[in-house]
C-alpha cells in the first residue's frame, strides 16, 4: 500500500473502534480488525488490491441490518459513505467499496458471491470470523445477546431458511452450526480461505462432539 493509503487504513480503524464502542452482539470493533488482518493474509496468496481489500474489510459492518438501529432503505451506505468522503477516498474507489460491502452478508441462503476478487476475500475472511474458536464464543454471545437457549434438542435444525424466515429465527445457539455455520466452509470463494475454514470447521465439530457428550453424560 502507498503511505497515503497506510495513513487512510490506519484513520479508519480508529474511526471503527470508536464507531463500535459498547456492542455486545459479536460485532464489536476487535471482529472488524480481525477481519482486516485475515482478509490483508488472504489478500497476499491470491493478489487484489490490498487498499480496497482493507477499505471494504473495515465498512463492512458499519452499515450492518442488525446493528444499526434503523436502516434507511434509501440511503443503506450512510455511514461507510460518510466514512469514506472524510478520507477523500476517490469516488471510483467508493463504488467498488460499496459494491463489496452490499454483497458480502449472509442473511439465510440468499448468497451473493460478490464479483470482484477483493469482495471474495473480505467475504471469506468475514465467514472466517464466524467459525472456529472465535466464531464459537460469538454464536453463544450474540445468541444470549437474542435470548436463544443454548440449546434444545426438541427444535431441529432448519437450514435453508430464506431471509424473512433467518431474521425471526429463534432457534436455539446450537441449531445456528447447522443452520449457518457448518455450511460456511463449503461457501468460500478462495483456495485460502478454504484452507483456513476446514481447520476451523474441525474445531467445531469437536466442540459440538463434546457438547453432546457432556449434555448426554456420556462422559461421566
Ligand atoms: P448474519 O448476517 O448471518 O447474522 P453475521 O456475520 O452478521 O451474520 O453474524 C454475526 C455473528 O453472530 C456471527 O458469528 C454469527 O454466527 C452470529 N450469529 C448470527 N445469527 C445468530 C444466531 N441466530 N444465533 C447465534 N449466533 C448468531
Ligand atoms: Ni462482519
């Protein structure tokens, strides 16, 4: 990256920090700079722009259904667009980032692959977030942050859900694996983000093993 683009990479993140000071869904600021890091890693195996690859990793979010009380329909990129005009970020380069930022999220089994290669990554590296010992305690978090049980064995899983479905889903913590993130590893866009999501994915296979283990008494 140029030092220019070092110094606007390095703004935006502490605009993040303060920007998700308080949330307590798994979206705090620290799953944004994990996503920047692992997204930069991925972005050095398979090429892209790393300057759009950061931008697009730290917006990702700011503009979330979910965490952003009331989304204009007609304005859905406020704040990465507010963001991005006060780091005089160029109005071809804003383009790319927004169409990045609209087609990452995972709502249900609406998947967007987004277009460009710098898309894929952030995405993968996104999804990378929601699995593994991370993507563990940010499914029990945001689960109790919802008021899902744990979990219950009389409710099965229901993947496939479509997206009205997905948002009034009160599943319990444990369906949210089989409904979302087991499925993650098999949607990467990237040889990399494959590599790093299948040991992820172990690691929780393993969890929920033990889980029903201890749930069961099978181990006493
Ligand atoms: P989504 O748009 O699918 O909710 P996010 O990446 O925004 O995806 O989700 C943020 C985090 O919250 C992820 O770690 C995800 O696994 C977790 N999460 C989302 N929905 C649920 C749910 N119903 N139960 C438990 N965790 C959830
Ligand atoms: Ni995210």
């Amino acid at each position: 990256m140029k030092e220019r683009e070092e110094e606007v990479v390095q703004a935006l993140k502490e605009e993040v920090k303060s920007f998700f000071k308080g949330d307590c869904t798994g979206h705090d600021a620290y799953h944004t700079l994990r996503v920047l890091k692992t997204s930069l890693s991925i972005q050095r195996k398979e090429g892209g722009d790393p300057f759009l690859v950061a931008v697009a990793s730290l917006l990702h979010d700011v503009d979330d259904y979910k965490l952003v009380a009331q989304v204009d329909p007609s304005d859905p990129f406020r704040n990465a667009e507010r963001l991005m005009r006060e780091q005089g970020i160029s109005a071809p380069l804003q383009e790319k980032v927004l169409s990045i930022v609209g087609s990452i999220s995972f709502k249900g089994t609406d998947t967007k692959a987004p277009l460009l290669l710098e898309g894929k990554i952030v995405q993968d590296a996104d999804r990378l977030d929601a699995i593994g010992a991370i993507g563990i305690a940010r499914a029990f978090a945001y689960g109790g942050h919802k008021g899902s049980p744990l979990h219950d064995p009389s409710i099965k899983p229901n993947p496939g859900m479509d997206f009205e479905t997905y948002k009034k889903n009160r599943g319990s913590t444990v369906n949210h694996f089989y409904e979302k993130l087991l499925l993650l590893e098999g949607l990467m866009n990237t040889e990399e983000g494959r590599r790093i999501a299948s040991h992820r994915t172990e690691v929780m296979k393993e969890f929920l093993d033990e889980f029903y283990a201890e749930w069961e008494g099978r181990d006493l």
